[in-house]
C-alpha cells in the first residue's frame, strides 16, 4: 500500500502499479480472520477491530482509503430515521427506529436548514477535519481523506426520507429546490474548512440517482443540485485540494454535469457507464472503481 501511488494515480502520473481499494472489506470479520489468521468479529473490543481493520488493509495492498466526516448525526434531531437493513457483520447495522422530525409535507417544503441545524464556527470545523485526517493517515499507508456524505440529494434523503422526499417533489419541486438551496447556505461553512484543513482530497458523496438512473428530472438536478456543487467545490478548487464525487447508482445522464462541476475524479459502480468517462475524461480525470465482484461469487474460474 502507499500514499505516494495512490496521490500518483489522482495526478494523473500513472504509478507503476495500478493502485487498489475496497469499500468496507475491512469491517467484514469473516473474510479478515481468513486472510489474518485472527479471530475477531463484531463483539471484539474496539482497539482490537481497528488493529485487525488496518492489518487487512495492508495486506491487501490498499493505496486509497475512502472516508467521509460529515453525516447525518450532524444535523442532531432534525430529520427522518428510515431504519436498516442487515448489511455489516453480526448485522451490528439492523435498526427498526423509524421515526421523522416532519410531520407533513408542509413541514418539509417549510423547512430551513440555516434556521434549524446546528452550526459550528470555522475554527472548529478545521480542528475537526484536521484531527479526523491525522488519526485516518497515521493508522494507513494510503490516501486518506476528509469529506461528505450529506451533499445534497442523499443529505434530503437522510433529512426527509424517501416518502416526505418524493411527495414533495410531487407537490412542489420548486420550492423542494429551494429548501436545498438553504440546505446549501448550512452546508457551506463545511467546505470552507475543508478547504483549510490538511487533508490534499475532498470526498464528496451524494447518492444522486438509483440503479435506474434519475428518481425526478434531470432538469430539476441541473436546476438545484449541481449548482450547489459549484458552490462547495469554489473553495476547495482555489485551495488546491483534489475533489473525487462519488455516487451509488447508474448515473450515465449526468457524467458530464459532474465533471463540469469542477471534480477531479469519479468513483462508481459497475452500472455507470466507465468505458465513456475513460474516453471522454480518461486524459484529465481519475476514476475509482466499476469492477462487478459479483464474478467471484458467481463466475467460472475462467
């Protein structure tokens, strides 16, 4: 694993080796204790599951170590609890708490993120960022980041829920629009301190779409979504730092948009479209990821 290859990669200087990651492979204890020889799962204390976490991490060569600081719990009590699914092992993940701060869709389309959420001086989220950089390089030879998981349309996900989310787009789109507008206002001052921090990569998260593409019209992202990534990626871009945009989901239709947002890479899923980024964008930006491991599970040796 190194720092150095994976910074290489994001440059555009094309390492020797083509540098390697995982998504949460280092919290599945099962195939960890199988490739360590370890014996720790989900009931392991803490300092024990972080030691095995970055022990598979080195063995299995990670150069880029995909991180986020900003979630849901930031915004406190304001917003909507959808539950879980099983998905983490021992199913530490499952949660049946379904439960919303919105009552109607009034509620929803009144909403005002300044008003409501907590905020933070500048100075603090520097100091945050700063420490969440240092703690995730000093545990791995890899690049590690600061970034966000609530950019925009997963932060009205985590806000709303899906149903409050999409009545309101039914209702009144417009206005839907412009309480992201104000969601943006809220958002802002967290990418200002990214810029400031240490970190040299921004992540930014935004589930924008499902596997089918688009859950509203794409003239309604270019409308509202999109330019609030202008506006957050300004000051990381006069920073210097490196900007990834990552998005589950098959986001084909707004490839483009993304990249005209400022972003210096793409991470993706094996249903977006990474043939048409590696020739349109293959020159000036980097991409993570595609590769279907569902081959492993269910393909030939071959």
């Amino acid at each position: 694993m190194s720092f150095q290859d994976g910074m290489a990669a994001l440059n555009l200087q094309a390492p020797a080796r083509v540098p390697r990651t995982e998504y949460s492979a280092e919290g599945h204890w099962k195939l960890i204790n199988a490739v360590l020889g370890t014996n720790v799962d989900e009931q392991s204390p803490e300092e024990e599951r972080q030691k095995a976490s970055r022990a598979f991490m080195k063995a299995w060569n990670y150069d880029f170590a995909w991180s986020v600081d900003v979630l849901s719990g930031d915004f406190g009590d304001v917003r909507t609890r959808m539950g879980h699914a099983k998905y983490a092992a021992g199913d530490v993940d499952f949660d049946q708490n379904i439960s919303s701060y919105f009552k109607s869709v009034d509620d929803v389309l009144a909403f005002d993120a300044v008003e409501l959420l907590p905020q933070h001086t500048h100075s603090e989220l520097v100091e945050r960022f700063n420490k969440s950089y240092a703690a995730r390089r000093g545990a791995v030879d890899a690049v590690a980041m600061v970034g966000t998981y609530v950019t925009a349309v997963s932060a009205l996900i985590d806000l709303f829920g899906w149903n409050f989310l999409l009545e309101a787009l039914a209702e009144d789109a417009d206005q839907f629009g412009r309480v992201l507008e104000r969601y943006s206002e809220w958002l802002l001052p967290f990418f200002r301190a990214f810029a400031d921090c240490d970190s040299p990569v921004v992540m930014i998260h935004d589930d924008i779409v499902w596997t089918s593409g688009p859950f509203v019209s794409p003239a309604w992202y270019r409308k509202y979504v999109f330019p609030c990534y202008k506006k957050y990626i300004a000051p990381l871009r006069e920073a210097g730092k490196k900007v990834i945009f990552t998005s589950d989901g098959t986001y084909d239709v707004f490839i483009d948009d993304v990249a005209d947002c400022g972003v210096d890479g793409f991470v993706l899923e094996p249903t977006t479209n990474m043939k048409y980024i590696a020739e349109k964008y293959g020159k000036t930006h980097a991409f993570i990821g595609n590769a279907d491991t569902r081959i492993l599970l269910m393909g030939s040796k071959d």
